[in-house]
C-alpha cells in the first residue's frame, strides 16, 4: 500500500454561472469555502494534490489545489 499523510484542506474556490440571469443575482456571489480530505500525493511551493484514494501503487480522484486559495492543512492522525 502506498503511504501517504492523510489531511483535510480547508481552502477556497472560485464559483461560476451558465445562461442568462439578471445581474442582480450575482452582485452578492463570493468564492466559496471548501474542505478536502485525502492523502496528501504532492506539496510544492504553489500547488499541493490531495488523492481521495490509494491503492498499492495508484491514485484514484485527485485534485490540484492552488497554495493562494488555501487556509489550513490540517493532518489526521489515526487511532
């Protein structure tokens, strides 16, 4: 099994809109706040990737995180 540390990253995304709407509606739309758990595969000065699952040698449901939008990494320790 591969082995990673697993983290939960608190951290936040920008939102985006289809079709037409009156302006209005979107003078309040902020980016959002977001939580990511997983294993952490990468850490690099401006992006880290978090898998959402391992195997004994793949990685399954990554994303790629900028470093500017995240808050908090927080490690999870098991019990």
């Amino acid at each position: 099994m591969l082995t990673y540390k697993r983290v939960t990253v608190y951290w936040v995304d920008s939102i985006t809109h289809m079709g037409w709407e009156p302006v209005e509606k979107y003078k309040e739309t902020k980016p959002e706040s977001c939580e990511t758990t997983g294993y952490l595969i990468m850490e690099k000065d401006n992006y880290i990737t978090v898998a959402l699952s391992i195997s004994d040698v793949d990685v399954n449901g990554t994303v790629v995180i900028p470093k500017q939008c995240v808050s908090v990494i927080e490690e999870l320790k098991l019990k």
